[in-house]
C-alpha cells in the first residue's frame, strides 16, 4: 500500500511517499514544477493558493502520471489539499485512485 505524506517542517511542508508503512522517499517539489512551475517556494496546503496546487500536482504526477495529473490537479487541490488544516495529512493511493475514477466519469 502507498501512502502520501505532506508534513510540515521548518523548511517547509514536505511530501513523502510511504510504501507499506516502511520505505519512505521524499518526493521534491523541483520535479512537478518541471511540468508546471505554480510556487517556486515550494509546497503547502490548508489553502487554494500556488503551494497547495503545487503540492497536488505532485501528488498526482506520482500516483497518476503526468497525462492524468495534468488534467486532474486543480480538482484534487479543491477537494483536498486546500482543505486540510493541521501540521501534516496522508492520504492513500487508492482514495486518490478512486476519486481520479470518479473525477474522471463526470461524477
């Protein structure tokens, strides 16, 4: 099972993908500002602005690849990544699966 971790740290929020609750690689934001560079700052959430986009667009681009996040990340900011508050959230790879299928379908 993968999960995605955005914590925040003091520098900055990070984003970690977590697979089976052992092996945890941080996923850096250079590489979704490569497709589409919203917040050269970096990651955040708990908002609508460019970290949080950010953040969801890498997200995706891990879990969805690019075609599929390309199409998907400012939903799955709105629905969210804005949303959450606090000083981390997770979210698992088949509730982004699933949402992404529901998005996807016009539902």
């Amino acid at each position: 099972m993968i999960t995605y971790a955005a914590i925040r740290s003091p520098r900055g929020v990070r984003l970690y993908r977590h697979v089976d609750d052992e092996t945890a690689v941080e996923i850096h934001a250079r590489r979704s500002q490569r497709v589409r560079n919203h917040s050269p700052g970096g990651f955040e959430f708990g908002y609508a602005g460019s970290g949080p986009t950010q953040l969801a667009l890498a997200i995706l681009l891990d879990c969805l690849g690019q075609e599929r996040a390309s199409a998907l990340y400012i939903d799955f900011k709105r629905d969210y990544v804005a949303n959450r508050t606090g000083e981390a959230f997770q979210i698992e790879e088949g509730e982004i699966l699933a949402w992404a299928a529901r998005i996807e379908a016009g539902a």
